[in-house]
C-alpha cells in the first residue's frame, strides 16, 4: 500500500491549504472529512488526476455490470 500523506500549507492570512498524496478515487474526501468539519467552511476544492482515474474505472466497472443484464 502506498505512503498517504496530507499535507497542509497555513497563509499569512490564516488560509489553509490541504492537499492529499497517494490517495485514489473518493477516498481522499473520507480521510479529510473530520479535519475539514473543524477547520471550517471548505471554499473551493480541486480533484487531482488520481481523484478522476479511480472514479472512471468504477463507472466503467459499473456500466459493464449494468450491461450484462440487457
């Protein structure tokens, strides 16, 4: 299993910036969600590469389930 790693950068105006390494898919939304609650509002976020490569093969693997049944 590959290192999992969030990291956080703090501004000078108190803005935190938190970005997960070695987490694919919607995982990576579980494993911030509890020190994002505390943190505050999320303003913006941006998914990484690894974020959509999971996603598109669960719904390939879900569409090819679907399929069978036809």
């Amino acid at each position: 299993m590959p290192q999992q790693t969030i990291k956080y950068t703090i501004s000078q105006d108190g803005t935190v910036a938190e970005e997960v390494i070695g987490v694919k898919g919607t995982q990576c939304l579980d494993l911030t969600e509890k020190i994002e609650d505390r943190l505050g509002v999320v303003q913006w976020r941006k998914e990484t590469e690894e974020y959509w490569q999971q996603l598109d093969e669960e719904m390939i693997e879900e569409f090819t389930h679907d399929s069978e049944g036809c």
